[in-house]
C-alpha cells in the first residue's frame, strides 16, 4: 500500500508537468488554431537559459524567474514573427511550421551547450516526508504544487482581469474584439508568452530529474499531446485531468504490469487513447461540435 | 459638418475588386443609409470603413485619412462596427461581452452606467445578463451586437443588416431601440439594410450601391417617391 | 494545384510569341524519348560511377521511396503524419529477422511490405476518427514508442545492438560488383514503386486524395468519405514505407532501434517538405537532401545538423511553399513578374487572406480546378 500511493503521488507529479504543457498547447491552440509542437522545445530553451544563469552564479530562483520572463519574450516574438503568417490558414502547414520551430530550437541549443546531458539543480531537496505512514518525496509535492498554483493563477487571469476577458474574446473571435478596439496581434503574443511561460515552468521542474538534453521534453510533449486529445481540445480542465491520469497510471503500469515496465510505459497514454477513441471519439471531456471543419 | 466621407473607394478581396468607386459622407449625428441588392457591396463598403478590407481611394474621418489603420484602431477613433451575422462572443456571458465592448475605456464607473443604460435600451438583456451569448435567440444576439458596440461610447455606429433573420416583429423592435439611441445619444449611424422600409425608418438619407457603385443617391423622401425605388426595394 | 497548373499554360502563352514554336519540353518526340533516355542513364549510371557513388545513389533510392510514402498521407492528402519513419522501421526489421531465418526472399519483400500496412491501418482507422490535427499528434507517439518497442523485443530485433542481415549477393553471372547490383535492386524497385505512386495520384484516388486535402466538407458533399480515403492514404504510406524498410536493409544491411528514432522521423518531414510536398520530382529531392546534407553537416561540424534542417524547413515555408521541385517555375515567375508585362500574365495568387470567409466558393474552385 505505500508503494502504491507513493507511486500515485509521483505520478501526479509527472503528470502535473503533462498537464502544464498541455495546457500550453491548449492556450495556444483557442488563441491562434493551432497545434504548437515546439511548446515542450521552447520549455527546453528555457531551461537552458536558467541552466546557464546558474552556472554564471546567479541563485537558482532568480535564474528561473529570469527564464521565464525569456520564456513570455520568446513565445510573443515566436507568435509574431512567425507564425502569424500561418495562423488561420490551413492548420497541416503551420504544423509543419512549428516543427521546424522544433527542430531549429533542438539544433540551437545541441550547437550552443552540445547534446551531453547537463545536471540542472533541483528547487526542492531530495528527501522524503513521512505522512500517515508512506515517505513521499518532497520534490514530487513540490512540482504538484507549484504547478497546480500556475495555473490557478493562470486561470484567475482569465476570469477576473480585463486582460483575461480580452485574451479570452480574441481568442473566440479576433474580428469582433478589433470592432471593439482590442489589439488583436498584441493581445495574441501575450497569449503565446504565457503559454510559454507555463512550458518553462514544468521545464525547470522536471529539468532536475530528466537532466537537460535538447530533446528533454520530446517525450513529454507526447504525453501532453495524449492528454490533449483524451481531455479534449476545447477543455482545460478536462486536459489537466487526463493529464494526471496519464502520469498515474503510467507510473502504476510500469510496477505492476510486468510487460509494460519503466521503459515502455509511453506506450501507456496510447493504449488509452486507442480505447478511448473508439469509446468515445470527441476526449473524455471534449463536445462533439469542435472538430475542425 | 461631415463626419464620415468616402470618395471613390475600391476594395478587393485577392484579385476579385467588389467596390468600383463608392462615394457617400455621413454628417455628424446624421444617419445614412446603404441599400442595393446582394452582391452590391454594401458589407463590403463598411468593411472598407473598419480596415478589415483592402481598399483605394479616400476615407475620411472627422478630416483625417484612416486608411491604413488597423482595425483596432480605426474603433479606437470612434467607429464602432456591427457586423453582418452579428459577431457575438459565444463563449462569454452578456456581461462580459459588454464589458468588451468597453475594452479602450477606463472609467469604471461610467461603464456600470453604461451597461445599464444598454440593459434599458434592450430589456430582454437583463434578464440574460449572466448566460451565454451563444444561448440568446437570434434578436437578443442582435440586440446584444449593437449593445456592445454603444459601450465603447462611439461616435459613428456602422450597422450591417440589422434585421438579418429576424421575425419582422423581432426586426421593428431592434429598430426602434436603435431610432431611440440615436435621439438619445446623436451617435451618427451608417446603416446597411435589405430591408428598406426599416431603414427609412431610421435614416435621413441612403445610396444605392449597383455592382461597387453608387447609382442613385437622395434624401429618404425623395428616394421614396421614385418609382424604381418602390418597385425594387419597397415591395410596389 | 490551381495555381501550378494556371502558371504553366500562362508561361506558355508568353513564352509563345518569342519562340514561334512549342518550347522543347513540349515537343512530342522529347515527351516520348525523356523517360527512355532516363531509363538509359539509370541503367549504365552505376557501370561508371564510384563505389562510393553508387552507394550514395542507392541510399538516395531507399529515402526517396520513403519520403514518396510520407508525400502519398501528407502531400497528397493534407494529413501530417509524424510517423513514417517507424513503417521504415518495421520493414527493415521485418526483412532482417526474415533474412536471419532464412525465409524466401519474396516472401519477406512481400511481408515487409504487409505488415507496416497492417500497422499502418489500425493507427489509422484509431487516429482519423478524430479528424483535424489528430492524426499529427497521435503519429508523433510512433518513432516515441517504436524505439523502445524495439528494444524490448529483443528476440525478434536484437535489441539495442539491432540486427545485421545480407542478401542479394550478387550472383555470378552478373559480373557485377555489389554496390552496382544493389543499386540496380534498388533503382528497380523504387522505380516501380515511383510508377505505381505516380498512376496513383494522378488517377481516381490521387483526385479524391486531393479533394479531401482541400475542404473535408465539399469531400463529404461529393460523396467522398474523408475518413476513408485519409484511412487508405495512410495505409499506403505505411506500405511504401516498408518498401523502403526493406531496401534499407538491402543497402545498409543493420537496423537498430535508432533507425526509426523521432529525430530521423522529422528529418523525413523536413526532407518531405523542402523536396516539395505532392510532387514526385520533390520525392526524389526529398530523399537526396535527407541523405546528402548530414553528410556535408557532419563534414563541417556534426551539431549544426539539426540547427540547419529546422532553419531551411522555416525558410522554405516562408518563401518556397513548394520546395526545392517548385524552384524552376518560381524562378520563371520571378523573371516574369521583373519583366515589362506585368500584371498581363500574372497568376492569381492564392486567396489565402480570405480564408474564413469564402471557404465554400474556394472549395468549388478547388473541384474545378483540382484533378488537373
């Protein structure tokens, strides 16, 4: 029984980082269409960045923080300068667009700081908690936490503030919000930035234990795109469900399914897609209508 | 004093030119109005005005050329547009689609004041203030439309087929809370309507637009006393 | 496709009054003999070349067959398939485990060439149902899970020491050194299959194929079940992909779980993409740029590999759509639009800017247009 929760517990964990991404990715796709799939290389970069400010001896925090205001730059100057041109036009291409944005990215930092893995240090320590019985590691609740607190912040931003309510009318529709004087590409880079921000946050939480690598998030960004389709394109919270779902049920199916095992549990959000799918082809959470026509 | 003016103004979407040369000025607290059949560019004409076209010649607003403006910015000048089939927020309650509506203004107490004046003008509004505009009916969407358009305090309303849909009773009373904003509040109005028997209940002159031209423009009286006029766009 | 097929009548037209007379492309006697002079060429090519060269030509061979699979889903039908790689994979790794046990040669083609097409089907039937971007984001999940898929299996993949495999030795009576007898495997192959493709697209399905990359909706209104032909466009690339797969094996004669890792998988896209998506020429490019440009990278500096695919992928979407097979008519247009008649000839240019607004009257043009 410890073994189990202790096993949920870090799932929750991973799948909370999932369920950052995917929510990057849903951001942006209610905002712009489309499906970004350089949200977990952009993560990298970001990490990176920290990386690197650490290594000058800037303190770990501040070099997050740091990156982050990076991360929100980097999103809004990715939005403007290139994907505007192919937002709104046929989605496949602008697709295909954001994985050159990954593949470029993944070479920039392979040529800058090599494909070796890089230690990134960790902001919580390593040990464990007792609590009623089962050792918890600390850096599992703390990621859980911090990225649970992101986005309910993120959410309070689009409830309660008039950028919130702009970035929410943009996004269902652009014509209308520029009838009523909304900046529409600005307001569209603020959305790219916080997506990226989001991504940067669950990057230097999980950089610690991946190790930093170009590629560190090319995994994750299955697992969140997994998550995206189960919870369904048009729902947040639906995402961030399926998401935790993912991380704890592969982390059970990697100890107690033999087969499966810790190297392929990625198959694991894939089995569950498949029979969801044919269950239920709109995500466990999704309405029907939102496909793309 | 005029307010709005266009001289012989093209627009094309790609290479298809829909306006040949539209001309038409709109005075300060004046209404006007556009008629001509489908196809005429009538929607075209106020999506010139709004920058949401590509468009030669000359727009004029309050003696400044806004071509070449965003859209954004040709609403932060004043120029609130309603567009054909509405463009409602779907996903966001009457409230905050007024509140939108209100995006370049700052005081808040002034839109409260605002938003309950907009609640007076449509009474159906107020009791669908928290649901979402996609569940409102065809003439509360509508009504909405104009309603978030006012909030942003404009100077000229562009209204694009108002009555689009709309149970011919439903059409009369989006008219006639449009004809008491416009006593009440003097915003001038460029009005495209198929409709013109609603119209010329509204504005004080219109033009008729022919294939992007304007063939024929004149006072509502002597529009309606001309026989072409009564055979094509008053039903005899 | 409209728009490729109004530039050429319309650089004809102005190419008529200087010439007086039909270019030399359109003369019948150069349409008849082109394809018997390349024949020729192809098959006299791998007598002179270098071992070196010949090598390079067939591995060319084995990606352009590749690439032509990934064009078949993504060119053709407008779906961004992330997984080509991996059919490549399973073919290579169905022919390996064959060839080790000895099995008849045919039988494993025919098996490499069935089994990613299986594969290929059930992820398709799963991943179409959810239309739009789906089947881009579930095929990236393939190249993720194949690798260790492939390690685990270690019995039937050797695991991550991968599998070795020769065959098609050359025969004696050839008096042919190996590299030229694969080369002339490959050329053959790969030759059939580029024939088969090209019958395809341009035939009934190809048309179907486009309609349904054009607009679902008018699809669907004409009778044509999206569904089904992105189901069928996918299971084809799956089989050509193993094609490839086996060929791999021809040429290279190892396969780890590395072959098909997500990395090669994107650099098939890119090579898709800058070759020229729905062009077979682009196919042929597709593959040499997938073979060649590590090559020259490796040569300067190895890690500039990947920063160079992402920024010449970005480039060629931004000024090439077509890629490197639309380079010849891009640069005729060029001239064109430099010279006196401008604005005579000048080709409609896509109304992508009205998106939204006219998707149905661009659907119908499309149908016009499309077959062409």
């Amino acid at each position: 029984m410890g073994t189990f929760i202790q096993l949920v517990i870090d799932g929750l964990s991973t799948g909370s980082v999932y369920a950052a991404l995917a929510l990057a990715i849903v951001l942006v796709h209610s905002a712009t269409g489309l499906i970004n799939f350089a949200q977990g290389g952009m993560a990298v970069l970001a990490a990176y960045f920290a990386w690197y400010l650490t290594n000058q001896g800037v303190p770990l925090i501040v070099a997050i923080l740091l990156s982050i205001v990076f991360s929100f730059a980097l999103g809004a100057v990715v939005e403007r300068w290139l994907m505007r041109r192919f937002e709104r036009g046929d989605p496949d291409t602008a697709v295909v667009v954001t994985i050159g944005l990954l593949t470029l990215i993944t070479g920039i930092a392979g040529w800058l700081w090599t494909y070796n893995n890089q230690q990134f240090p960790s902001l919580f320590p390593l040990d464990t908690v007792s609590f009623l019985g089962v050792s918890v590691s600390i850096r599992s609740i703390g990621t859980t936490v911090v990225i649970v607190v992101a986005m309910v912040l993120l959410q309070a931003l689009f409830v309660g503030t008039k950028l919130g309510l702009a970035l929410r009318a943009v996004a269902i529709n652009p014509q209308s919000a520029a009838f009523s004087g909304l900046p529409v590409g600005r307001l569209l880079m603020v959305g790219w930035g916080l997506a990226a921000v989001l991504g940067a946050v669950a990057g230097a939480l999980v950089a610690p234990q991946l190790t930093l690598t170009p590629g560190m998030l090319d995994n994750a960004l299955v697992y969140a795109l997994a998550a995206v389709i189960l919870g369904g394109l048009t729902s947040p919270v639906g995402v961030v469900v399926a998401a935790w779902i993912i991380g704890i049920l592969e982390n059970l199916a990697a100890v107690y399914v033999p087969f499966i095992g810790h190297d392929l549990k990625i198959a694991v959000p894939f089995i569950l897609l498949f029979v969801v799918l044919i269950v239920r082809p709109q995500g466990l959470f999704g309405r029907k209508t939102v496909v793309r026509v | 004093m005029t307010l709005l003016e266009l001289e012989d103004v093209t627009a094309s979407y790609g290479p298809v030119q829909v306006l040949e040369g539209v001309s038409l000025s709109v005075p300060e607290n004046g209404a006007f109005g556009i008629l001509g059949a489908n196809g005429a560019g009538k929607t075209t004409t106020l999506r010139a005005i709004s920058a949401t076209v590509r468009t030669g010649g000359r727009i004029t607003f309050d003696g400044k050329d806004i071509r070449g403006l965003r859209p954004d910015q040709v609403a932060a000048l004043g120029i609130a547009h309603v567009p054909e089939g509405r463009g409602t927020f779907g996903d966001l309650s009457v409230r905050e689609n007024l509140r939108v509506g209100a995006y370049l203004r700052n005081d808040r107490k002034g839109i409260d004041e605002d938003i309950d004046y907009c609640l007076d003008l449509f009474p159906n509004l107020q009791e669908r203030i928290g649901s979402n505009a996609s569940a409102l009916s065809g003439g509360e969407q509508q009504m909405l439309a104009v309603a978030r358009a006012i909030m942003s305090k404009p100077r000229l309303l562009l209204l694009d087929e108002a009555s689009l849909g709309l149970a011919p009773s439903t059409a009369k009373n989006v008219y006639d809370a449009i004809r008491r904003l416009r006593s009440e509040s003097g915003i001038a109005m460029l009005v495209v309507e198929q409709n013109a028997n609603l119209a010329f209940t509204l504005v004080d002159g219109a033009t008729v637009l022919e294939t992007g031209r304007n063939v024929l423009t004149g006072t509502t009286a002597e529009l309606k006393g001309m026989d072409e006029i009564r055979r094509a766009y008053l039903g005899g | 496709m409209a728009s490729a097929s109004s530039l050429s009548t319309s650089s004809r037209s102005a190419a008529a009054p200087a010439a007086a007379a039909p270019s030399f492309r359109q003369r019948r006697w150069v349409r008849m003999a082109a394809p018997l002079v390349l024949a020729l060429v192809l098959a006299v090519l791998p007598l002179v070349l270098p071992e070196f060269a010949n090598e390079t030509i067939a591995r060319i061979g084995v990606f352009a067959v590749a690439v032509l699979g990934l064009n078949v889903v993504m060119g053709y039908t407008g779906q961004v398939s992330l997984g080509q790689i991996f059919f490549l994979g399973v073919g290579a790794y169905v022919t390996a485990y064959g060839v080790q046990n000895d099995w008849n040669i045919v039988l494993v083609f025919v098996l490499a060439c069935l089994i990613p097409a299986v594969a290929g089907l059930i992820v398709a039937l799963a991943a179409a149902r959810l239309g739009g971007l789906a089947i881009a984001m579930v095929t990236v999940a393939l190249p993720i899970v194949g690798v260790p898929l492939a390690k685990r299996l270690s019995e039937f993949t050797g695991g991550s020491q991968g599998l070795s495999a020769r065959f098609a030795d050359n025969p004696e009576w050839t008096g042919l050194y190996d590299d030229q007898w694969q080369l002339y495997i490959v050329l053959v192959i790969g030759g059939i299959v580029f024939l088969l493709t090209r019958y395809l697209v341009r035939g009934k399905y190809g048309r179907a194929f486009a309609i349904v990359k054009g607009n679902e909706n008018v699809a669907s209104s004409m009778g044509i079940s999206p569904y089904r032909y992105k189901v069928l466009a996918f299971t084809i690339a799956s089989l050509i992909g193993g094609v490839s797969g086996f060929l791999y094996m021809l040429v290279v004669q190892y396969t780890s779980p590395e072959t098909m890792s997500f990395g090669h998988s994107i650099e098939l896209l890119a090579a898709m993409v800058i070759g020229g998506a729905g062009s077979i020429v682009g196919s042929i490019l597709g593959g040499a740029w997938y073979v060649l440009v590590p090559q020259l990278t490796n040569a300067v500096d190895a890690s500039l590999t990947a920063l160079l695919q992402g920024a010449v992928l970005l480039l060629v979407l931004f000024v090439l759509p077509g890629g490197l097979a639309s380079l010849p008519r891009a640069l005729t247009r060029g001239r064109r639009r430099s010279g006196a008649d401008r604005g005579v000839g000048a080709p409609p240019t896509t109304p992508s800017s009205t998106a939204g607004s006219g998707t149905a009257a661009e659907g119908s043009e499309r149908e016009r247009q499309g077959p062409a």
